[in-house]
C-alpha cells in the first residue's frame, strides 16, 4: 500500500504545481485528491482518510487550521501558506512541517525527508526512505496502536481553591483548556488541573468524550440538546448547567442529526 496525500489550496494553479513537485521529490507519494476549498477538504479527509494532507491556511468555507482542528483520523498535516503568522497555531494542530509559499523546491526537499523521517521514526527495522507502504505501516503503528492501549480515566483529582477532590469521570460535563490549566466542570462546581487537553484525549474513552473545539472535550453523557443562533453558530446544552457551549466549526458536522 503507498502513503497517500490530499493538497487543498483555492488557488488550483498553486495546488498543481505542489503536486509536480512532490511527484519529483517523492515519486511514491500518491496524491489522492485536490480540493479547492475547507469544507471540500474536510470531506475528502474523512472519506478517504489519506495518511497526509498539505493544507492551505486561507481557503473560503474553512481555515486550513479549522481543517486540522476537525481531524478525527490518521491523517497527518503540512501547512502550505503565504502567512507566517499562523506558525504557532500551525503547530499546536501538530503539524510536520510549515511551509511558506511560493514553495522552493530545496525547502521542500528538507519538508519531504523530515516526513520521511517522521513516519518511520519508531520502526527501526523498516527499509529505507523513499519505500511507501513501510510509511504507511510506521504511520499507522504511530497513530494507532499507541491511542488504543491508553487507559481510559475513572477518576481526576482537581483542585477547588485549597481542597482536593476526586471527580468520578462521568460526572465531568466537560474539560476546557484555560491558559495554564484545564478546567473541569462538572453539575457542582470547576475545578482545575495541570494536565493538557491533549493528553486527557489519550486517556479519555472517544465513545464518551467528544472534542468540540481545540480546547473543549465534552461528555457526551451530559448532552441535552443543541441551539442554533442568529448566525447560525451551534451551541450544546447540557443538562444541570445553564451555561452553553460553542461548537467549532470544524466539528459541526458531528451534530447534524441533533
């Protein structure tokens, strides 16, 4: 099986010439798919799940970095923009690499050998650079396994001013990253840890938790409804707190049905 990628620019000229490139660079990169907008590119990522997509940051519909956000596969992502004011978003998205337009063919030489790299970082045993399906294989065994053998959390011990408690996870109603903390609200109160909200969605059962921003994971347990504003904004409910919660939009979609 070869590593497959999907370029997303609005600009098609841009997205072919990237896609030349990379066939000289990288001629057992398969380029599934080119998009045009944000929204065409979250679709094409989830339906087919390439192992990468080298996004634009600027496209109508979604944002590059909204793209990312809304992530919920293997794929992994390469920023392709002509702003380098978005680098620090860019990678708190884990991007491999950022890229700035117009792509040099040397920079993108050294963007393709740190892929390369990446993906087979934790197989010392595969062949050498350049074999596909080896990359494929790295990068599932990188993204796959590793998320599955976390334990899923039954407890969190979460200040409250100078007290301690332990929260039972399913009386969580949501954890949302807040500066140097992550809150945890639950129907009597918040509380703050330490730990990331990263790596609180390693350890947090995807059937029960669900991401709805960059920094928001909800308890899907707690849900109780959803509203729709003026603006067409998609808000959750949940039952005993009055407060509602934004949805992303990258991550609307999983709240069609509601």
């Amino acid at each position: 099986m070869s590593l497959r990628a999907l370029i997303a620019d609005d600009e098609i000229h841009l997205a072919e010439h990237l896609r030349s490139e990379l066939a000289q660079l990288w001629p057992e990169l398969e380029i599934v798919a080119l998009a045009r907008s944000g929204r065409e590119a979250a679709a094409q990522i989830a339906a087919m799940e390439p192992e990468l997509a080298f996004l634009d940051i600027q496209m109508p519909g979604l944002t590059g970095l909204e793209v990312a956000e809304g992530i919920e596969g293997p794929t992994r992502v390469v920023f392709v923009t002509a702003f380098d004011e978005f680098a620090c978003q860019a990678f708190e998205q884990a991007a491999l690499d950022y890229v700035l337009k117009p792509v040099k063919t040397e920079r993108l030489r050294k963007t393709v050998q740190r892929l390369q790299a990446s993906l087979l970082a934790s197989t010392p045993s595969s062949p050498v650079q350049g074999d596909g399906g080896a990359l494929a294989q790295a990068l599932q065994q990188l993204q796959g396994p590793v998320a599955a053998a976390a334990p899923s959390l039954r407890y969190v011990r979460a200040s409250q001013g100078e007290l301690m408690h332990q929260i039972p996870i399913d009386e969580v109603i949501y954890f949302h990253a807040d500066d140097k903390y992550t809150c945890v609200q639950t129907a009597q109160g918040e509380y703050l840890i330490r730990t990331p909200i990263a790596e609180l969605a390693q350890q947090l059962d995807p059937q029960e938790f669900c991401r709805v921003h960059r920094a928001t994971l909800v308890n899907l347990a707690h849900l109780a409804g959803t509203r729709r504003d003026e603006l067409s904004r998609l808000f959750l409910r949940f039952r005993g707190l009055s407060q509602e919660l934004p949805v992303s939009r990258a991550y609307v979609h999983l709240f069609k049905a509601m």
